[in-house]
C-alpha cells in the first residue's frame, strides 16, 4: 500500500466515513454516500472557497488602480465594484442555467439552458443527495457565482483609463450572462468539450483564457490611451501607486487558494493540501522567472513585471493543479513567469495598449497552463487541450467582437479627448479619489 493509500484510510477513519472527491465521483459515474459529518465539512470548505474566490475582486481593483493613473482610480474602483453584483446577478437570472444545464441540452452539447432563475430541489435532493453528498445546491450556486464576474473583471483592466462606464457596464452584463456561461457549459458543464477529454481544474482556459481574448479585442478596438504611442516610439505611463498594486496581487494569491483549492469540490485533505501547494511553487517560480527575465531584459528588476509574473504563475497552474507533479509545477510557473514578459513587450510593439499587462497574464498564461495540463499530466492527453484552447479563442474573440462592436456603433465605445485628459473620475463620476487634486494633462 502506497502513501497515498495510507493517508486516505487514515482520514477514513478519522471523519468515520468513507467519501470520493469529486473526481472520483464523476468518474464512478455514480454519487458515494456521504455522511451527515462529511457532508458538512464539505459545504464549509466550499462556502470558503467562495469567500476566498470574492477577496479576489478587491486584488484585482487594487492591482488595476495602482497600475493606472490617479486621475482614473474612481472609475476604476466603481467598474471592479459593479462588475461583482454584474456576475451574481447575472447568473441568478440566467447564467446558472446557462452553465449547468443538466439535461436540458438544446442544441447537442453546444448550447443548453435549464430555465430562468435559481430554485433547489426540495428536501434531501438539494442537500445532502446534491451530487453525492459534497455539497448543497446552494453551496454549488454561490461558489460558481463568484467565479462569473472575474472574466469581465479581466477585461476592465485592459481597458482602463479610456472605456465609457456606461459601455464597459453593458459590455459586462453580455459577457457575464452569455459568453462566459455558455462557453463554460462545454467543459465545466459537461458539454462537448468534456465528452472528449478537456480538462480545466479551475479556469485557465474557462475563466482567464475567456477574459484574455475580450481584453485583447476591447483593447485592440478602442485603441491606445492618448501619449501612449508617439511617432512611432511607445512611452511608458507609469501607475499611480504600486504599493497598492503590490497589495492587490498579495489579495489575489490568497484569494487563489479558494479559486484553486475549492474546486477539487470535496474537503478531501490530500487533495486540497496538494492544489494548495502547487498553487504557491507555481506563482513563487512565476514571480521569480518574471524578476530575473525582466532584470536582463531592462537591467532593473521591474517591480510590475514580478507582480505580473506572480500572477502569470497562478494562472498557468489553475488548469492542472491537481494533476501535474512537483517538478511539473515548477517548470510550469517558471515558463509563465519568463512568457508574461514577452509577452508585454509583444503587445506593446503591436500597439495594443493593455495597462495592467492583463492580455499577457490571463490570456497567453492561460493558453500556456492549458496546454501543459496536456503536456505534463499523465492523465490526460494533448489533443483535447488544443481542440478546447481553439474553440475557446474563437467563440470567446466572435462574441466579445460584437459585443464590443454593438456598442461602438449604437453608443460609442470611448470618451473624447477633453474627457480622458481631464480623467475619468471628474469627467465620468463627478468626484476625485483624492480630494483636492485637478488632474489635467496635455500628454
């Protein structure tokens, strides 16, 4: 008997119940029975993992205010806020149902929806009988629900500081309730692209690669921030606050680890204790292979490429934090780190002004974190990841296009010249982040 074996029965015996996670569950194709002490420590795990995943949603506004300038920090702060009650009611209405069709399939294993709203099966069948005993349906709803948001949140970074609020508003509520819900249904869903075999623990490709690719078309569409691209040369528009950005990304590592460790879905300890763990190895590696990449590339060490590469870490992990060994892990967050800084200086030089780096970290680590699931782990195979990255790219790239082109046309996308300036928060809001301040530039 192997050590894994070992440390099972040992918790076997200690919860006094015999439990599968829930990709044990999945794969026996039929619901262990759980007890009632199981049961609960389950649900509290996730409900965890919920908090955990919403303590993101202030790491991403702090990384986006620090990065960009002062004169926009309000507008930035409002888009992070609103984009939150954008994903949860958004999947109460539709998005839940969208995702999670069950059997309501409409068009083969495409497109399903399982009806408006959100309602629990009555008694036992929305508790300790939902999916075996693992967690309750309402449990399964506010911990999806904290994950729809994060996909637009991406986008907002990409697109700060020359975004109408009222457009990024709308674009928000489209890609929240349709693009992300029904791109997930292929996989997370139990739709096509989990029929042959693609494998996303927790989104690299579901969640960051979905809000990469709208990123780099509401970025590409709008165009650069005015004194971005000069004659030709590209000119560096420093951030307001990197003490701010630097907290953010110390938010979004914890937060990861309910992002990551949750959606193992069952408190199975030998599990959760190794998502967590490859979780940090990756982000540690990122963060150093991005200083060291960043340091030879501009002979300093880059403050905002090492958050960047913290980050980078932690997307190309979250697809296989489960199924990739150790030393898989650490060539996985070292690739993401050295990836992310090409990658800045790659979209720069194509004149895709992205602010916080956000097309580079959740878009191209996201794709890379993908394809190592298939690269390193042994349980699943290249193909599928490659078909799942494809098919991803071109839905997620034809929808956000005419999301983003609907609203060009109909009520414009960016705000004019005096307006961005001036600064959003003056201009769009009415107020300044720090009172007493007129921001007004000529650049």
């Amino acid at each position: 008997m192997n050590l894994k074996s070992i440390a099972l029965a040992l918790c076997a015996i200690l919860f006094s119940s015999a439990y599968l996670s829930a990709q044990e569950a999945v794969a026996a194709g039929d619901a262990a029975k759980t007890s009632a002490e199981m049961f609960t420590i389950n649900n509290i795990w996730i409900l965890l993992g919920a908090a955990l995943v919403f303590i993101m949603h202030p790491g991403f506004a702090l990384v986006e205010t620090g990065l960009t300038r002062a004169k926009n920090s309000v507008n930035i702060m409002a888009k992070n806020m609103v984009t939150v009650a954008i994903g949860i009611i958004s999947y109460l209405i539709i998005g839940f149902n969208l995702m999670y069709p069950g059997d309501n399939w409409l068009i083969g294993k495409f497109l399903g929806f399982g009806g408006f709203g959100i309602c629990a099966p009555e008694g036992a069948a929305g508790a300790i009988d939902y999916n075996g005993g693992l967690y309750t349906y309402w449990t399964d709803f506010i911990f999806q629900a904290m994950f729809a948001a994060t996909a637009v949140t991406i986008v907002s970074g990409a697109v700060a500081e020359r975004i109408k609020f009222s457009s990024y508003l709308v674009f928000g509520v489209f890609y929240a309730a349709l693009a992300y819900t029904i791109i997930g249904s292929w996989g997370w869903g139990g739709g096509w692209l989990k029929g042959i075999g693609f494998y996303d623990l927790a989104g690299s490709t579901f969640v960051h690669s979905v809000g990469g690719w709208g990123a780099l078309v509401g970025a590409a569409m709008l165009g650069p921030r005015i004194g971005k691209y000069v004659k030709g040369k590209s000119h560096a528009i420093p951030g307001c606050n990197l003490g701010f950005a630097t907290l953010g990304v110390f938010l979004l590592w914890f937060g990861w680890f309910g992002f990551n460790g949750a959606s193992v879905f069952s408190a199975d300890p030998l599990m959760v204790a190794y998502v967590f763990t490859t979780t940090s190895i990756s982000a540690a590696f990122g963060l150093v292979f991005a200083m060291f990449t960043s340091w030879i590339m501009q002979k300093k060490p880059d403050l905002s490429m090492i958050l960047n590469g913290c980050l980078a870490g932690l997307v190309g992990i979250t697809a296989g934090a489960d199924c990739v060994s150790i030393t898989s892990t650490c060539i996985i967050g070292a690739i993401s780190g050295i990836l992310v800084v090409f990658a800045v200086y790659f979209f720069d030089r194509m004149r895709i002004d992205d602010p916080v780096g956000a097309t580079s970290v959740h878009l191209v680590c996201g794709v890379w974190g993908t394809l190592a699931v298939g690269i390193f782990s042994p349980e699943h195979a290249l193909m599928p990841q490659l078909i799942g990255i494809i098919a991803v790219a071109a839905a997620s790239l034809s929808m956000s296009f005419a999301v983003f082109y609907a609203i060009k046309k109909s009520m414009g996308l960016r705000v004019d010249k005096t307006s961005e300036l001036r600064g959003l928060d003056v201009s769009e809001h009415g107020m300044e982040a720090y009172n007493g301040f007129q921001f007004f530039s000529n650049e």
